[in-house]
C-alpha cells in the first residue's frame, strides 16, 4: 500500500463532498424557478431539485473487499452522476403570477428547504471529517521522516 493512499482517499472525498454542496446550492438558489427548461412538448418547466449520487471509485464493495486482504491501495469515492428528483412539482394558487395555469395555479419547483439544508449540513459534517482525516494523516506521515533525526 502507497504511503499516500489515505491522502488520495480523503482528498476524493473531499471533491465529492464539495460538489455535493455545489448542487444544494443550486437547488436553494433555484427554490422559486419557475422557467428552468423546456420539455419535449414545448412547454416551459419549473426547475428539478437535482441529486449526487456516488460510488467506490474502483467497483463494488466486494472488489474493495479483495483489495484490502491483498494490502492494494483503494482509490477513495467519485460522483457516478447527478439524477434529478422525479417527484411532482408543488402546485400553488396565485392568479397574478405570469406562469399561472387557467386555473390560476403555479407550478413550483420540488425543492424543499428543509431536505436542502440537512443535505447541506451532511455534506459539510463529511467534508470536516475528511479534513480531520486528511490532517491526521499528514501529521503521521510528518512524525515518521522524523524518526530518522
């Protein structure tokens, strides 16, 4: 195992936890987005509250598995892709809005604030341990080359 496997593991994580932040942001600066895209009948759509999804950089948790018994380096995390949230859009009733349908019902997006800031708060808490990991780590790698003074 590289002496730099640790730090290669915690700095993918820190990527991913970063770009994890990046899309809540997006989704609560667009919680009010009314025209984010156009659908395949022409029709101007609210905007999708989006999603990170991530995996093992190399496999699944079996190949890890056999890795770690033969003292291989793992390769940390990556983002396999970012889905948008199917779920339906949040109907709200205000006739004045300029998207309003017929009926006088606004099509929102399906953004909820409260998901957005716990995500929020799970992405940071994860980058903070990854730092803690990552400095950990330094300062072991730092105290062996001075055991040679």
């Amino acid at each position: 195992m590289s002496i730099f496997g640790a730090l290669n593991t915690s700095a993918s994580a820190l990527t991913a936890q970063r770009l994890r932040m990046d899309v809540v942001s997006s989704n609560i600066a667009n919680a009010q987005t009314t025209r984010a895209t156009v659908n395949e009948n022409g029709e101007v759509e609210p905007y999708r509250r989006k999603m990170v999804a991530l995996e093992p950089a190399q496999g699944s948790f079996k190949s890890f598995l056999h890795k770690a018994s033969n003292s291989t380096n793992s390769a940390g995390v990556q983002v396999s892709q970012i889905v948008e949230d199917e779920s339906p859009f949040k109907l709200v009733y205000n006739p004045d809005h300029p998207d309003a349908n017929p009926e006088g019902y606004v099509q929102l997006p399906n953004v909820d604030p409260l998901k957005e800031m716990v995500d929020l708060m799970s992405a940071t808490r994860s980058y903070e341990a990854n730092v803690t990991a990552l400095n950990a780590t330094k300062g072991m790698l730092l105290k062996a080359l001075e055991i040679g003074k």
